[in-house]
C-alpha cells in the first residue's frame, strides 16, 4: 500500500509494504537451523535492545551490496589468523547469506524497485 506523506515537504512520501512470501519456509526452516548452532555456540549477543530492552540479534549478512563473509574460508585468511570458532561463524553467516540472497535478488529488491519507481 502506498501512503503519500502529507507534511512539510510535498515531494516526500512514504511507502508501507508487506511483502510475503519473499523466502519458502523450507529455507526459512535452513536458515533457523544454523541460528539454533549459532544459539548452541553461545554465539548470540545477549545485550539489551535499545528500543525494548530485550535481548536482540542485528546480524549483516550484506554490507555495501558484498556479502559479510565468503563460504571459502581460506580468502578470509589462514587458519593461524582466524580460530576454528571464527571460522566456524564466518561460514554459517556465509550459509544464511547464500541462502537468503536469491530471493531478495529476484524478489525483493524488484518489488521494492516497482514501489518506489
């Protein structure tokens, strides 16, 4: 749904989507797996939320359009450099992002361009 912001600024507006269906549950149900090892590994942040208060999660699969970590974890450095745990980390963000990133590609991110084009 498309909501024009009526404010100071007559040029401005706001967009107001729910999209569904972006992601099948069948990876959703992958994705929330390698979240359970992540939980498992203690490797969830349990610092409160600024919002709420609450224990949160901000996880960047993406940053400035290149994913976090690559699968290969040799181009991430030797393993001197990086400790199983890390390099354990740095492959499962890898996952979730291999996993997630087609359907914002071919779903999202044109779903988005058509409302905001």
């Amino acid at each position: 749904a498309k909501s024009e912001n009526r404010g100071q600024t007559p040029t401005r507006r706001c967009i107001i989507s729910n999209e569904v269906n972006i992601i099948p549950p069948s990876e959703v149900k992958e994705v929330m797996g390698i979240m359970q090892v992540m939980k498992e590994r203690k490797w969830l942040s349990n610092n409160p939320d600024s919002v709420d208060g609450l224990p949160s999660l901000h996880l960047n699969l993406i940053s400035g359009g290149s994913p976090m970590f690559d699968m290969d974890p040799s181009e991430e450095g030797s393993k001197e450099e990086n400790s199983e745990e890390i390099q354990l980390f740095q492959q499962n963000i890898a996952k979730m992002t291999s996993i997630v990133s087609p359907y914002l590609e071919k779903i999202l991110l044109p779903r988005v361009q058509g409302l905001t084009n």
